[in-house]
C-alpha cells in the first residue's frame, strides 16, 4: 500500500513538473521558431526592396555610405538606401549582411534576365533555374523550399524570385532543441531522485505508524487468547457445578463472539504482514468448492447462488485465505443482500483471474462504498443484526486480495453492490 502512495507521490510530482517544462520548452522552441521566421522573411523582404537589375543588393558599406539627411535625395549612384521611415530594416541590417541570398529574374515572356548566386560552392546556376521554376509553377507568392525561404515579386522591370539560405538558422534551431532535451533530461532525472526523497519523507511516518497498529492488532490478539480460554475454562466449570443458568450462557456467548473477534483480529494481521506461504493452485476448483456449502445457505435464506465459472484459471496463493476471501464475499451478499439472486463469476482477462460477486443491496452512496473496506465499518443496517459481524471481513478480504498482489473494489450500480477481485494469474 505505502509503495503505491510512494509512486504515486512520485508520479504526481515529476508528472507536474514535466507538464510545465514541456509547456515551457514548447513555448521558448515555438517562440524561437516563429521569431527566426518573422525575421528571415523581413529580411529578403528588403532584399526583394533593394533589388534592381543593373545593381547588387548587398548591404552598404557604414564607412562607404556618406552621412546625409533623412530627407535629401540620394546620390547618383550610391547603393539602394534603406528607406529611413521603417525601423526594422536597421535592426535586420546585421542579420541581412551575414545572410545568403539566390535569386533568378525573368522577363514577361519568361526569359532569364539575371541569376544572382549568393554561394557557388553550394548552388549551380543550372539547379537554381530548376528551383527558381519549380516555385513558379506552384503559383505561391512565398514559403518554403528545403532549407530555403522564397519571395515572387513583380517588380517593375521584372518577375524575381529570390531566395534566402536558412540553413544555418535551422542548423541552430535543432541545436537549441537538442541543447534543450538534454538540459530537460537532466533536471527532470535530478526531479526524480528528489521527488523518491520527499515521498519516502512523507510516507515513512505514515508506514511506521500501521506497523505500530498492525503489531499492536497482532499482540493483542496472542494476548487474549489466554484470557478467552481461562474464561470458557472456567464456565464449563461452573457449568458442571451448579449446573446451568442464563448468566453462564450468556459468558459463554459473549466469550464466544470474543473468541471470533480475536481470530479475526489475527488473520487480519496474517493477511496483512504476507506471512503465510504461497503455491500454484487453480482457483477455478478453490472457488467452485467454497460456492457449494454456500448453496445451501442460500436455500434456507430464500436465495440461490448463480455461479460462472471459467475452468483453468490458476494463480500463485495461498489456498487458505483465497477459501476465506471467497467465503467473506459470498457471506457478506448473503447477510447484506435484499435480494434473492446472488452471483458469482471467474473468468479470465489477459493476464489477471478476475472474481466477481453481486448482489441486489439497500443504496450505498459514494461514501458509503469507499468506506467498505475500513476496519470496524458497518452500514448502519448490518449495526442492529446479530452475529458475528465486526466490519473487519471485508478489510481482510482486501488484506488477501493485496497479499497477493491483487486489487479489490466495490461499486453501487443498477441496484446492485458489485465486489470485484483482480489477481495475476501463473504465467
């Protein structure tokens, strides 16, 4: 129980702190990538702006470019100006001088007017024409090609189709990501060694606290045996001395249901401490023997036991308290059921022998259902009934069930209580 609430310490925190960094990551990596692309379209945006035939577009020299007023005309045959009125042409300036352009222009009728290539190391003239063609016959003004960025503009002495190298700026974005996933790993493996820390923190009062209770439930119990048996000792004396009377029968019967108590108490802590040992078994025979004494019990209550039983289903268990677990089920639907109709199934699903015992029961509310399995618990119906019910049958039933490394639930549905056991069965 306490190695589920570790994990699940475990998983609630490093699951959080995941989630964030995912969201954070996607968030810097999403960001990054929009920026770069904003960026790297303004920037052959201005290299479309600065284009002309009989002049390269590159970026003018500060040393070369004479300082003149924002207003004054350029000068004869000075570079294409960076119009002044747009600021983010001068922040895109360093970017535009470090960056490769491509381009090819054509005349109305298709002709090539001029191939301007930014690396010749990279790109033939001949694959640029293939790559400035096949962007035409898309129809598309821009986007992208491989690693590179197009703009078709229609200018006023030609078509230009002009093209952007962005393979270094992708270079650097998978860079980043990589950077980012092994910073991630890092942190979220140191995360998880501190999250185990923080649970084991949290749990480790709890878990010595239920040992504590569960040896106390253990002594307790060893030590009343002594007393109980002293007692119906001495009662069978007196008995025989003075014969009976309606005091001694009612010691006997209190010192019985003690007696009950007590072994419940015990088995209780047997079930819950693993100590009984473990075999292969086939709990479709166990199961079916532990329905008949049963069958007659429902009989003289008015009821019957309905039972599906899947043949060849085995587990690795312990035959004794898997007996007591199918027996606390089919006595709890006989003494709480309103109903006539009990039924039991097993079958198998995958990997896991599933039990299941229903029965037509008074309304249990959520609360009601979660609570079923607590020691001592009983709905307030089963309170004023006689016998030997002490709302720890159930509790052992789940006890056995987590001894073997099973789940047990239960549920309220259609007017039913529906008890369902899941144990791994032998591979």
């Amino acid at each position: 129980m306490f190695k589920k609430t570790k994990r699940s310490i475990v998983f609630a925190v490093v699951g959080s702190l995941l989630a964030l960094m995912a969201v954070a990551l996607t968030t810097i990596v999403v960001s990054n990538h929009l920026a770069l692309q904003r960026e790297n379209r303004e920037i052959l945006r201005t290299y479309v702006e600065r284009y002309t035939l009989d002049e390269k577009p590159d970026a003018p020299e500060k040393d070369s470019v004479p300082e003149r007023k924002p207003d004054a005309p350029p000068e004869e045959g000075s570079a294409p100006p960076m119009p002044p009125e747009d600021d983010r042409f001068r922040k895109n300036e360093p970017a535009f001088r470090l960056s490769t352009f491509y381009s090819v222009a054509y005349a109305q009728d298709g002709t090539v007017l001029a191939v301007q290539n930014g690396n010749e190391n990279l790109q033939s003239e001949a694959s640029l024409l293939e790559l400035a063609a096949s962007i035409l016959a898309k129809g598309k003004r821009e986007g992208t090609v491989g690693s590179m960025r197009y703009l078709v503009e229609e200018k006023e002495d030609c078509t230009l189709v002009a093209m952007l190298d962005g393979t270094i700026s992708n270079r650097n974005q998978v860079m980043l990501v990589q950077l980012m996933l092994v910073i991630g790993s890092v942190t979220l493996a140191a995360l998880v060694v501190i999250s185990i820390f923080i649970a084991r923190r949290i749990v480790c009062p709890l878990e010595e606290n239920d040992k504590r209770q569960r040896r106390f439930v253990s002594d307790a119990g060893h030590e009343l045996k002594t007393p109980i048996a002293v007692i119906s000792a001495n009662s069978e004396l007196l008995r025989r001395q003075s014969g009976g009377s309606e005091w001694l029968d009612n010691i006997d019967y209190e010192n019985e249901r003690m007696s009950d108590l007590v072994k419940q108490l015990l088995t209780l802590s047997h079930a819950e401490n693993g100590d009984l040992p473990k075999e292969a078994l086939e709990l479709s025979q166990l199961v079916g023997g532990e329905v008949l004494p049963f069958e007659s019990l429902a009989f003289e209550s008015g009821k019957r036991i309905e039972a599906e039983i899947e043949p060849g289903v085995c587990v690795d268990g312990n035959a004794n308290q898997l007996r007591q677990l199918v027996s606390i089920l089919l006595d709890n639907a006989l003494s709480h059921g309103s109903g006539e109709e009990i039924t039991l199934s097993l079958r198998r699903e995958k990997h896991t022998a599933v039990l299941q015992v229903s029965n037509p029961a008074p309304a249990l509310s959520a609360e009601e259902t979660a609570r079923l399995f607590d020691r001592f618990y009983r709905a307030d119906e089963a309170r004023t009934e006689a016998g030997a019910h002490y709302g720890l049958g159930l509790s052992i039933a789940k006890a056995v069930t987590e001894a073997h490394g099973g789940t047990i639930r239960a549920a309220y549905k259609d007017g039913k209580a529906i008890f369902t056991v899941s144990i791994p069965i032998t591979k």
